[in-house]
C-alpha cells in the first residue's frame, strides 16, 4: 500500500464520516418533527419516538451512502486542485485514472460494506422501528396485516380461493375450495358463505360439497354449518404488511416467490429485490463522476462543485424512480428497471472520466 494510496483513503473516509453525520443528522430531525405528533396523540411513551428513530439509523445511514459518497470525493479532490496537489501528481507523470484509483477501489470496498450491511442489519433495525410505529401509533398496515382480498392458497393437494380474509375475525368470506387426488383429478369441491377459525379448525357455514363419484358425475350436498380439519390456519391466509428494507435480498426473494406460487403479481417485490443489488454500486459511480466535475471546473470552486454535486444525486434520484415506476407498471423488466439509472450514469461516469483533463 502505498503512501498516495494511504493518503487518499485516510481523506475519502474521513470526509465521507463527516458527510454522513450531517446528513443524518439532517434526516433525523426532520423525521422527529414529522412523527413526533403521531406519538404525541396517543399519548406514546416518551422513549417510544427515540427508539423508533434509534432503529431507523441502520437504514438512513445505508440510503445516505451514495449522497456522501460523491459530496465527500468532490470535496477532496477539488481541494487537492486548490492545493495544488493535483499539478504536482500530474507532473510526476500519473494520470487522472492512477490517482483516482485508490478513491474507487475504497468505493467498490464501501459497496460491499454496504450490501451486507443492508443485509444482516438493515432489516433487524428497519423491522423493529415498523414494530414500535405499529404498536404505539397503529395507523399504518393494519389494513394489508390484517385482511386481504381475492386470495389464492395453494395446498400439497389442494387449491382454496377466498373473496375476502378478515384476520382479526379470523373470518373466510365467499370460499371455494378445491380438492384433488394425486393425478390433479378434481374429487372434491366445497363452496361456502363463511369459515370460521374455532377450536383449531375451520367451521364452514351455508354452503354446498361437490363430491367426485366412483363413475362419472358428481354428488351434490348443501349444508348448514360443518367442520373443516384443513392443514392451512388462518396465518396462512395472511401476507404481513412488510416493507422492502425489512428483508433482505434473499428474505425478499422467497417472498416474492411466494407471491407467485399463490397466483399473484410480484412485480412490485421483484423490482425492489434487484434494487437490493443495484444500490450498493451507486457508491462506484458517484465516485466516477465526482472525480470530474471537481477536477473539470476553473472558477466557482468547491462550493460550485459540490453545487453540480447535489445537482447529480438529484438527477440520479429522478431516474430511479422513473425507471422503478415503469418497473412497476411492467413497461420494464424488474432487472432492467433497478439498473437502469446505474447503467446510465456509469456510463457517464466513465465518459466524464476519459475526457477529464490529463
């Protein structure tokens, strides 16, 4: 390792810990004026909104990456121009691309830092400010915990749909369920008004059981109320209401899987699944375009370069959510939609960084 190498590590590190403080800072206060209200109406412990913005430090630190990252590289190496440190590497023959090497090996490392950050941290500390919200606020998710609509649940041998799932009654509403023998050969179909969860199993009211006969056709049998031992129990019927940052890309991935298997749409979770992956790398190309907007400027100095700084971070912010929307509406694939802003701005990144002056 050598002494340039050391020395610009020692900076880039020191600058980003400093920009990472004042953006946090920043956020945290703004969340605490936004939320404190909430908990002061129903009257919440007064620990309940520190703990709540404790656990949501792991998360802000994470999406304050990217920012602090190209604020941080700005600043350093437009003061090294300032201080005439640029001229003298120049001058003893290394290019732009030798001395900003050591900045972006440190930024491919902070990109794996913060993937499994994000991923053995992140959802812990993101679930249990979601928890503490829930608890002690109660006024967002119950709808999604607590009930869905139009539910397909498929069984080892066996497939239930289900108009309306009320978890707090523990309450099936309009069901139909579908019974089949080990050659997918329909033998059994019930279908019913309501199921209701007592005493571990399911009694199933006003409704009529198709059974298959030994010959063709069918046996038809209405009925009043019977009782269902099925393996499903009401937590089944149940998708908690979780958001992206309280799994991890593979908790994410499962779950999306799920989703499928059920017959449901996963864009939405797929889309932020590869957005798990895609993220840590926007540290990678903040730090190749941070490099020449600082090196590429002659007048306006530091604070005009970490102007076009934010200037970037805003137009990269724009382009992801662009891309993410037409993700979701299935204009774009799931991958492309979370790549898409990184594969424009690497591109930029490295065309800014082959026509920096050497």
């Amino acid at each position: 390792m050598g002494i340039l190498a050391r020395y610009l590590w020692k900076e880039f590190f020191k600058l980003l810990a400093i920009c990472q403080l004042i953006f946090m800072a920043i956020y945290m206060v703004v969340e605490f004026v936004q939320k404190i209200d909430n908990f002061m109406e129903v009257h919440a412990p007064r620990g309940a909104i520190f703990a709540y913005i404790f656990y949501k430090i792991p998360y802000l630190a994470v999406q304050m990456v990217p920012a602090a990252t190209l604020i941080s590289v700005v600043v350093m190496f437009s003061l090294m121009r300032k201080r005439n440190e640029i001229t003298a590497l120049k001058a003893s023959g290394m290019s732009i691309f030798r001395i900003s090497l050591p900045v972006i090996f440190a930024s491919v490392c902070l990109a794996v830092a913060v993937f499994l950050f994000s991923e053995l941290v992140v959802p812990y500390a993101s679930s249990k400010s979601q928890a503490i919200w829930k608890s002690k606020v109660g006024r967002q998710g119950q709808a999604q915990t607590y009930s869905r609509d139009r539910i397909w649940i498929k069984g080892p041998n066996s497939i239930y749909w289900v108009r309306h799932f009320d978890g707090r009654r523990m309450v099936m509403e309009d069901l139909t369920l579908y019974f089949f023998d080990d050659s997918f050969h329909l033998i059994k179909r019930i279908q019913a008004k309501r199921a209701v969860w007592a005493k571990d199993r399911w009694r199933v009211e006003d409704g009529v059981i198709q059974v298959a006969l030994d010959g063709d056709g069918y046996n038809f049998t209405k009925f009043r109320e019977i009782d269902l031992n099925l393996p499903e129990r009401p937590k089944a019927f149940l998708i908690p209401a979780k958001k992206p940052e309280e799994m991890s890309y593979w908790q994410l991935k499962r779950f999306a899987k799920r989703i499928q298997v059920e017959g449901y749409d996963a864009t939405r979770y797929l889309v932020d699944m590869n957005i798990k992956l895609a993220f840590p790398v926007i540290s990678l190309i903040m730090v190749l375009i941070g490099i020449p907007i600082s090196l590429a400027l002659r007048k306006g100095g530091t604070p005009l370069a970490v102007t076009l700084g934010i200037g970037a971070c805003f137009l990269y912010l724009l382009n992801l959510g662009i891309a993410r929307s037409l993700g979701l509406s299935g204009i774009l694939p799931p991958a492309l939609a979370a790549w898409l802003a990184n594969l424009i701005f690497l591109l930029l990144g490295i065309y800014l960084m082959m026509h920096v002056e050497t």
